[in-house]
C-alpha cells in the first residue's frame, strides 16, 4: 500500500505470481484453487480510502464487512489450496481441505449476504 505525503493520493497492489499459472490451467479446463484475497483487499483498500476522501461511510461499511468476511470464511475452514497447505500440509484433499477458487469465491457471496442482512 503506497499514499502520497499528502494523504490524498493512496495505491493498492495485490500480490502476484502463481495467478497466470492457474489462468493457464483454467484455460485447458482443470479446476484450480486461486487464492483472491490479496485482490480482494487491493480493492477495499483503494475503495475504503475512496470513502474516506469522499465521506461515503457506507462504502467505508461494505469494505470493512467484505474484509472481515474474507477472515471469517478462511477461520471457518473455507480456503483456498494453498492456506489449507500452511494448515495441514502438503498432503491436503480438494472438498476435505479446499475448495476451488469458484467454490471459496460463492462462500464468500454467502457469508457476505449474511453479514449485509
């Protein structure tokens, strides 16, 4: 995350690296476990500090609540491949450890509906 001094001006990049590997994998038709959250959090970030400049305190709300629901899902035992691999090794079963990046992407929508009301 990089603001300017003046605090007006605020970047929000999420992390790189295995993303086009998995594209590629999800181009021939095979299911992957992409891990979203650092891009989730680029974007509340860059839109929380939108709300902050603009006083829009419910787009600061909704950034916050998709954030705590992004954690709350992982604590749950919902997570992509590669936290299920920090947790429980690299012996680790798609449905018992993981889901697919679609499957951890709809957990979240759930958990986020619920939290919304």
């Amino acid at each position: 995350v990089l603001v300017t001094p003046d605090g007006k001006t605020m970047e929000a990049e999420a992390a790189h690296g295995t993303v086009t590997r998995h594209y590629r994998e999800h181009q021939k038709g095979k299911p992957t476990s992409t891990n979203p959250i650092a891009s989730i959090f680029a974007w509340t970030r860059g839109l929380a500090f939108r709300g902050k400049l603009d006083n829009n305190q419910p787009l600061i709300d909704f950034c916050n609540a998709l954030e705590a629901v992004c954690i709350e899902t992982v604590e749950s035992g919902k997570m992509t491949k590669d936290l299920a691999v920090c947790i429980h090794g690299n012996k680790v079963n798609h449905g018992e450890h993981y889901l697919y990046t679609e499957e951890f992407l709809d957990a979240i929508d759930e958990n986020l509906k619920t939290k919304m009301g």
